[in-house]
C-alpha cells in the first residue's frame, strides 16, 4: 500500500487558490490606483455632490454608503426588497420621497433611477444624523432601522452603541466609515475641497 505524496493536486488547490485571493485583497487595498479604484468605483458623483449640498453631507460619506450598500449597482434589490444604490425599502422610500417634494409613486422601478433613488438616501441619511447626532449612530439606524436602534438606547446601550445591537450592524458602520476614508484618499478631486 502505497502513502500519497503531501504535495499532491488536491492538496495543493486549496491551497493556491488562497494565495491567489490573498494577492487580489493585497491589491485591492494596497495595489496599483487603477486597480483599488476597480474595488471602489465611483459614479454618479453629480447626483451625489447636489444631494449632499441640499443637505449639508459629506459627499465621500454618501459614497461609500452607496458602496456599502450596492456596490454602485442602480438594479440591485434585495432579498429583503430594499431596492437601487442606497438600498432603500419602498415603504420608507415613499414617506422620505414625500418630505423631498419628489412627485409621483415611488416603487422599485423609480428607485432604480439614480438621481431619485441618491436625493431620497441622501434625504434619509440627513433625517438619521438629525435625529441622533452623530454618524455611527446614524449608520446603524440606516442599516438596522430607526426602531432597532431606539430600542438599544432605550435598553441602556447609547453609551458604546457600537457594540450594540447586531453584528451584521457592527460591521456595516465600520465598513462604510473605513470606506469614507477610502473614497477621500482614492477620489481626492471627486467633489471640490470636501
């Protein structure tokens, strides 16, 4: 009976394709600019830089929402129906829509317009910071929903709010602020002096 060699083929896969990922995350965060640009698109900055003006945003915060979010993929829906670049749920949507004086129903089709889905994020997000002045707060209320978020203040959690709430919201607020510092450092010209 003979003993398999240690270096043999379906040995040696797994083990190729985890260096060959190991590269490709190197690259994306620390590669040519073209390449972490790949990682960190950035479109619709005209519609991003006019709703952060209405609402007194950082332009690069809105972006690596979106980012977060969506990916810059104006046609994603979710499995739990939030819809376009800012996953926003049609319900919400709606009554923020409404206090933007955008006209019209607001359904999925026309939150996978770009402009109408940013200006109604935007608007959302602005409301969010309002609220609980402050952006990581703000964040997970966007990720978690308002009443989540309510609920662990209420619950005493307000002091490292952070460690709050759901994982999946933990790592969502981290993820968008070291996407923010990402976008100012990948697009320093993106949006004027922001």
């Amino acid at each position: 009976m003979s003993r398999e060699h240690p270096l043999s083929l379906h040995r040696a896969i797994p083990v190729i394709v985890i260096v060959v990922l190991g590269v490709v995350l190197l690259l994306a965060f620390r590669g040519p600019l073209w390449w972490q640009r790949a990682y960190h698109p950035l479109r619709y900055e005209q519609a991003i830089a006019a709703a952060a003006e209405n609402h007194d945003l950082d332009p690069y915060l809105i972006a690596a929402v979106i980012n977060s979010e969506s990916g810059f993929d104006r046609n994603q829906v979710s499995h739990a129906g939030a819809v376009g670049l800012m996953q926003l749920m049609p319900a919400t949507a709606e009554e923020v829509g409404a206090a933007e004086n955008i006209s019209g129903k607001i359904d999925t089709g026309r939150l996978k317009d770009a402009e109408v889905n940013i200006a109604i994020g935007v608007r959302h997000l602005a409301d969010l910071l309002g609220k609980y002045g402050d952006t990581e707060t703000a964040l997970a209320a966007y990720n978690a929903g308002s009443g989540n978020v309510d609920r662990w203040i209420a619950e005493g959690d307000s002091e490292k709010l952070a460690e709050a709430g759901f994982p999946e919201t933990r790592a969502y607020v981290a993820r968008v602020l070291a996407e923010e510092a990402r976008y100012r450092e990948l697009y320093p010209e993106a949006f004027g002096n922001k």
